[in-house]
C-alpha cells in the first residue's frame, strides 16, 4: 500500500472513531437522563453549542420549552431540557430535568471524560435542586434554575478612538513568486497536544503543547495554525526548509515556540486580535482558503491533521535528515507567571508552599463524627455488631486545605477537606468535592460527594 492510500485509510479510521465516540457520549446522557425521569418522560428541547458558547433559542422557541415544561411539570410527568455540546476534550451538557409526579425539578450537569482527553467510560453526572418558585406550576427556567434559554439584551456599542487604524495583515513581508501556503487543523471535535503543567493565560485551562515538524525543503512556505483551547505550537523543521511566515489563531491564547526571531508572525488571539477577530474557526476547514487568499493571495495547498499532539507537516522523512530547533523562544518562556501551576504540579505547589497537606484517616473519621453529631441517627444498633462504622476511604489521595488556595486549572475529581476558620478554595474545581469543616456540607459535584 502506498504513502497515499496509508493516509487515506488512516484519516478514514479516525473520522468514523470520532463520530462513533461522539454518538457513543450523546447515548450515554440520554440513559443518564432517563433513569432519572424514566422512558416515557417528555423531552423539551435539545439545543447544541459549539466551541463553549451556547445557542440561545428566539424568544417564541424559548417560550414553548418552558410552556413544554410547565404543562408536563402540571401532569405529572417526568420532563428534561438540554443545552450540549463537544467541550475542549470531551462531551458536556447542562440543563432542566423534573421527575415524575411533581417530585421535583433540578438542574443537571454532564461531563463524558472528566478526566480529561480519554473515552474510558467514566462520566460523571451531577443534579442541584432548582429553587421552588412562589407560582405553583410555573418554571422559570433563568430565575429557578440559572438556566439562560435567551440571549441577554445587547450591550451599548462603545466606540473607541485608535491612533491608527486595525489591519489583518503582515505590513513588512515580502513573499517570493513560488511558495506554499500549508496548515495545521485539529481533529474535528476534539483538542490535541500533550497537557503541560502550567497556563499561558487566564482562562483557566492548562496549555496544550504541539510539536509541529515542517519538512517542505523544495520551496519556501507559510504556516496557517489554530485551535481554541490554549496551545503552545512547538515549531522543528529539516535542513533546507524554509518558513517564512506564520498565522496561528483561536478562541484562547496561541504561542509559537521553536522558531528563531524575526520570522513574521501574525497571532490575533487575546488581547492580539489586530482587527482579525474569529478570522479562523477551528474545524471550519472552508475558512482557511478566503483567509490564506487575504494575506497571501492564494489558497492553502493542504491541510495536516495534528493527531495525538504531533504533526508532520510537508513531506516524509528520509533516515539521515537533520532536524533543527531554537532556543530563542523555548515553550516555556510562555508561562504565565500571574497563574498557578495547573493539574499535579498545581497540587504538590501547594505542598510545597504549606497551603495543603495531604489528608489522613483521623481527617475522614472528624468529618464523619462531626456530621452524626450534627444529625445523630435514629437506628438502634444491631446486636453482636460493631458500633462505631468503618471510615470510607474519602481521605485517600485527599488534602487539607491550610490557608487560602485557588485551584490548578486541569484538576479532575480530587477530595479535599477544609477544617473550620479556613476559607473553600477559589477558581474551578474540576468535579471535585470538598468537604467544608464551616458548614459540614460536602461542596463541589454532587454525585461525587460520599454521604454516610
């Protein structure tokens, strides 16, 4: 089988991997909704957002869901609305569910990998009571349950007065007659690069790093680069390749790493947007062709799909190739010395600089004392049985919050118990539970909270 039909077969193996994946997560939030409202409950609306920003209905589709929800809410019937969609690297959803008999109404959330970037199987599903309203019957799904169905009323256009005026454009590049135009695209639906251990912004998300390696030494090249979530493009190429240029965009912070200094960059990302703003939408492969004939004046020559964090862009490889790389921007000049170290590294900072401690058993059995003195039970003990129960194991793996801490960005299912006089840790979670000493109440994911 030749090169050719190999990356054929190739992309062919992964485009139906993804979509089975992606059908595999939207069955898999059905069931979970079901079980909850049981198969004969009416389904109110399934609207999908995409890159993280929700699809507000029109106002009359806005008013039949909650008209949908309040009649079967009336009836007795079991009724679910879902706002879902693909997140940076799995499947996630919010929304309205009530179950049967006027049991109740809650808000749920949905999360396919919170583990980040995997399909083990392991979702998680959490629900939180909506507020009851004063109007028997009557859902307000924004006032009840912080659900938004509308988009909120335009902001008052502010004009700002610039010195000069915003361009999308390289102003000093000059292109030879024969060049290539070439890109870097994700995987539809899904980030790619391997998760670093700090941010390079403030949006909350660790870095993903790419390692890009350019092989076109035949003519002279520009490279088209972008995806939302926050990415460090580690740049190599071959001996006699030569990159001229390079546009890399998306929804949070890009950075190129690898090159050497004064290779004309255009990166309108961030506070960078240069009157380029949305000028590239990931997996919108139909943008890059009018974007590539704006700058360049022609269209890009072919598209490579970053898998697994590394690409090869141009040509093959041949055994004796030499492979250059500079030191002049390092991958890690891009951190971000204002945010804290993400994931792990985020984790075992905090042990280091006496914010955290790692928990023991006697923190898991004060949790549990003081929560039966507070609702002591009313079970009279069983003869010939030990009294005092066995401590689940909510402490292994767990820590104790010392002094005021803000989660690592990245942080996925831990425990954490935060004793009395000590503020719960600002920022995201990350499907955490949190054991507050203040309040004796498990904070965080619900369905990841033990109660005895």
């Amino acid at each position: 089988m030749n090169s050719l039909a190999k990356n054929a077969l190739l992309l062919t193996i992964v485009t139906l991997s993804f979509t089975y994946q992606s059908h595999a997560k939207k069955t898999s939030l059905e069931q979970r909704l079901l079980s909850v409202v049981g198969k004969n409950a009416v389904r109110c609306g399934v609207f999908h957002f995409n890159d993280r920003k929700s699809e507000y209905l029109s106002d009359a589709a806005a008013a039949q869901a909650i008209r949908c929800m309040t009649v079967a809410y009336q009836h007795g019937q079991g009724f679910y609305l879902s706002d879902e969609g693909s997140g940076i690297d799995s499947y996630v959803a919010k929304g309205i569910l009530g179950t049967p008999n006027r049991s109740g109404i809650y808000r749920f959330d949905y999360d396919s990998s919170p583990s980040g970037g995997g399909f083990s199987g392991n979702d998680a599903f959490g629900m939180a009571s909506c507020h009851k309203n004063a109007v028997p019957g009557k859902i307000d799904p924004e006032t009840d349950c912080a659900i938004k169905l509308k988009a909120p009323p335009p902001e008052p256009v502010k004009i700002k007065i610039k010195s000069k005026p915003s361009r999308c454009e390289f102003t000093q590049l000059k292109l030879p007659d024969d060049f290539a135009v070439l890109a870097v695209a994700r995987p539809s639906g899904v980030a790619v690069g391997h998760k670093t251990d700090f941010q390079i912004d403030q949006s909350g998300y660790q870095a993903l790093q790419v390692e890009v390696l350019v092989n076109q030494p035949d003519k002279p090249l520009v490279l088209i680069l972008g995806q939302s979530a926050p990415t460090i493009w580690n740049i190599h190429w071959t001996q006699g390749t030569h990159i001229i240029a390079v546009v890399v965009g998306g929804g949070n912070r890009q950075a190129v790493a690898g090159l050497p200094r004064g290779i004309p960059m255009l990166n309108p990302t961030g506070e960078n947007e240069d009157g380029c703003k949305d000028f590239y939408k990931e997996g919108e492969l139909e943008t890059l062709n009018p974007l590539s004939r704006r700058l360049f004046g022609r269209p890009v020559e072919k598209v490579y799909l970053a898998e697994n964090g590394n690409v090869l862009v141009g040509e093959p490889l041949s055994p004796d190739i030499k492979v250059l790389s500079s030191s002049a921007t390092p991958p890690k000049s891009f951190f971000d010395k204002n945010a804290p170290l993400a994931g792990e590294a985020g984790l075992e900072d905090g042990l280091k600089k006496g914010l955290l401690r790692k928990a023991t058993e006697e923190d898991g059995r004060a949790w549990f004392a003081q929560v039966a003195e507070r609702e002591p039970s009313d079970v009279p003990p069983i003869a010939g049985q030990e009294t005092t129960p066995k401590t689940p194991g909510i402490y292994e793996g767990a820590y104790v919050v010392l002094k005021p801490f803000v989660f690592p960005a990245g942080l996925v299912a831990k425990n954490f118990f935060v004793p009395r006089g000590v503020p719960v840790p600002s920022g995201d979670s990350g499907h955490s539970a949190i054991y507050d000493f203040n309040t004796l109440k498990c904070l965080g994911l619900d369905l990841l909270c033990y109660r005895p």
